[in-house]
C-alpha cells in the first residue's frame, strides 16, 4: 500500500529527462564564490581575509547566532576577493571568493569520527561545525532542527518523495549512493535513541526499492515506505500525514507533531561527515528544462557559478524565456546565471518562452478547484481577495500562515489568477501586523 494525503495535485513530472542520467562529476572550477547567506538563519561572517591561503573543508565563515551554519572553502587556494555579489535571490551578499589552486588540499582538522564513540551533543555539534542544512530547499540548519526535536518525538523520517516536476538529484542519490542514505538514518537514530526511521519514496521511483532494500539493516530499524505519486508529497506536513497519519498543528513545527523530517540528502551528508570528516562543500543538481540542450544530473563544488553547470550541458538549446533554481512549483526566478551554487540547490532549470505564459486578465470563475488541490485545506481565492484588500483580520481567520505556497493551487485555476504571489503577500501582511503587536 502507497502512503499519501488530501489533496495535492498530479502535474507532468518531466522526470523523464534526467531519471535515466547517472550523476557526472563536474570538474572544479577555476574560483569559486561562497556567499555568507546559504542557510535559513542568521548569516555568517569571514573568517578569512583577501591573500590567505585555504584549504578544502578549511572553516572560512560563521557566527555564534544560535540558528545558523557556518561555511567552509570547497576547493583549496586564495582568498581574492571579499565584497557584495549577486546571490541567487536577487540581492547583494557579502562572499568570499577563492581562486582554485586545483590542489584539492584537505584542511589538517578533517578527519572521520565514530558516533559510537561520540555523546549525542558531541554528535550534534559535529553536525553543526561540518555547516549541514536541510537539503531539501529550505536549507535550514540540522543542527538546529535536531536540537528543538531532542527528547520531543517519537518517528524521524526521511524524505526520498522528491515530489517537484524535473528533480531528479535525490531519486539519483538512492540509486548511486544508498549506503550514505542508509548510513545517515542509522545515525540519526542513534542520536534520537529511537528504534525506528521511516524512508518515504514515491511510487514513481520504485525502481530503488530493490537497491535501498540491498543495505537496510535485517532488524527492519529503517522501514521503506512507498509513496503515492502526488505532488506536494515531499513538503513535510504532508509527509508527516502520509506516514504517520498525524496534522502538525496551527503555527507549529514537525516536533510538535512527534516527528523530525530529513532529506535524503541530508541524511547523506551526515553519513559523509563522519564517515571521512569532510564538511558541505558539494551538491547534487539536475540541470533540466525544455531550453537545455542535454540536460543532465551533476556532482558540482558549492559555489560553482551556475553558467558552468549549463555549458556542462552543451549550453542553451534556446535562450530561454525563465531560469530557475529548485523546481517549478516552489522554485526561485533567477536574474542572472552567474550566481552562484549555493548549499540549498538542487536544481537549476530553463525553460522556453512558449512554455510560460501568463493571462492577461486572470478571473476567478468560482470553480472550487483551488480548495480540492490545497494540500492544507485553506480557501486560496478567499485568501487572496482578502490580501488585495489588505484585510488582516481575516487573512488571519482563514489561516494564511499555513499556506505552504506549494503552487498547487495556482497550477488548477483555470482563470489563471496569481493566486500564491497573492497569498504570499498576504502572508507578509500577518507577519508585518504581528510584529506590530509586540
């Protein structure tokens, strides 16, 4: 039996392009640029200057802010240049840029560590000081989601759904690296001190079943657990109801609901911290779209700026209409692509002009598909009349903090309204006013 929940809606997963691509090694390239913000939380400050030497995984940026991770060099060389850069969300940060000495020198205080050996705080503070976030999208720091889950829930799942049309990097993972995935749950579970990990995988990449099932430990502590295919199955609240059958409530976290939710890879970089010591500096990206000639899935240095991974992929097959990291429901509108990889991408796409097409005078026909396809079961038109209005009172009674802007709501209208850039703003306006109260 696949596990699913209400609602959600079932889009061209476009997964075809890329599932079929093993993961290719992008070389380094010759200076990478690591912003100071790759992570929900407060960001980093250098800790190096311009002319110093660094070393692969050598530690070149943190702050003792509580929720936040540090960040460390992904190739080894000189520090050129610390000043504002274009960061994939359209603002001006602060980064560091190394110059590659194409020596890959591994920093002296790398090394492997045994987590049976290790406190759980010890366990925890490795996490933090190898700069792990969530790889998922959201990029928020584990070390910080583990702690506020600590002696709070009683199931940790891991999150192989990978529900976003075109992203093939995590379902690539479970094919090419499951004992890191495997690897990663076990230690999770040790820090918890649980008995068992639930991994969710869709339906649609059931073809790893057989190969995660080859390093699952004999004692059924890690539970592979099908999935509907249904997009958003892979946002957290949903993967929560899918598995457990438990609602995380109003304004709360997963932990409220007894659970803790990691991605796959995520899980995998725990797995590689203490399996050879060496911190975030890589990522998996699908580079896909309709505007990229040979569409690929690619092992690229943290970093890396974007136009390499598409020259990668023989460049553009057109110039394309919209380029976007993450995937094309949640994902973020690039300006440029000369910004760089950042801790959070898994994916780079481009699409071609015909395939983005906006209404020029979007209408609600009151249809009511909008309510069948929210996965939080809120009333998006309601929604977002009310923050045209500008209406707080009852943005705040219909909910509007618990929309997720997954897009599904968007995706169904057939009068083509605007409806999550509406309900985002919405969103902004509670925020706004709560602050006000305080």
């Amino acid at each position: 039996m696949a596990f699913t929940f209400k609602g959600g809606i079932h889009p061209d997963d476009g997964k075809r392009f890329t599932a079929a691509k093993q993961i290719e090694l992008l070389n380094a390239p010759t200076h990478v640029v690591l912003p100071m913000t790759m992570h929900i939380g407060a960001p980093c400050a250098p800790l190096v200057k311009v002319g110093d030497h660094v070393c692969l995984g050598q530690k070149i940026a943190d702050t003792e802010a509580p929720v936040s991770a540090p960040i460390h060099a992904s190739v080894s060389g000189t520090v050129t240049e610390i000043a504002p850069k274009l960061h994939p969300n359209g603002s001006m940060v602060q980064c560091i840029v190394i110059e590659n000495d194409f020596q890959d020198e591994p920093d002296p205080s790398i090394h492997a560590l045994d987590p049976d050996t290790l406190t759980t705080d010890e366990m925890v503070a490795a996490i933090r000081e190898a700069g792990i976030v969530g790889h998922g999208g959201a990029a928020f720091p584990t070390h910080t989601k583990i702690l506020s889950a600590l002696n709070k829930i009683d199931n940790i799942l891991i999150n192989g759904a990978e529900c976003e049309p075109y992203i093939t990097s995590d379902y690539r993972i479970l094919l090419e690296y499951p004992w890191e995935v495997v690897g990663g749950a076990k230690i999770l579970l040790r820090m918890f001190g649980l008995n068992e990990v639930k991994l969710g995988v869709e339906m649609n990449k059931q073809d790893a079943f057989p190969v995660l099932k080859e390093y699952l430990p004999q004692d059924e502590s890690i539970k592979l657990c099908p999935l509907t295919t249904k997009y958003p199955q892979g946002a957290e609240k949903q993967l929560i109801y899918a598995l457990t059958g438990r609602e995380v409530p109003s304004g709360k976290l997963p932990a409220d609901a007894g659970c803790a939710v990691f991605n796959v890879d995520t899980a995998a970089a725990i797995y590689r911290l203490f399996a050879t010591g060496m911190p975030v500096i890589r990522r998996i990206v699908t580079v896909a779209g309709s505007a990229i000639a040979n569409p690929k899935n690619l092992e690229v240095r943290v970093g890396t700026p974007i136009d390499q991974l598409i020259a990668a992929c023989g460049g553009f097959s057109e110039p394309p209409n919209k380029l976007l990291m993450g995937g094309p429901m949640m994902g973020i509108s690039l300006v440029s692509d000369e910004v760089p990889v950042i801790k959070g991408t898994n994916a780079i796409l481009a699409f071609c002009k015909n395939e983005c097409v906006t209404a020029k005078n979007p209408v609600c026909i009151r249809c009511g598909k909008c309510l069948a396809a929210c996965p939080m079961r809120l009333a998006p038109t309601y929604i977002y009349n009310y923050a045209l209005k500008r209406n707080v009172a009852e943005l705040e009674r219909y909910n509007t903090l618990d929309c997720i802007e997954c897009g599904a709501c968007t995706y169904v209208c057939p009068g083509k309204l605007p409806l999550v850039q509406g309900i985002r703003s919405g969103k902004q306006l509670v925020t706004d006013e709560r602050r006000k109260r305080k």
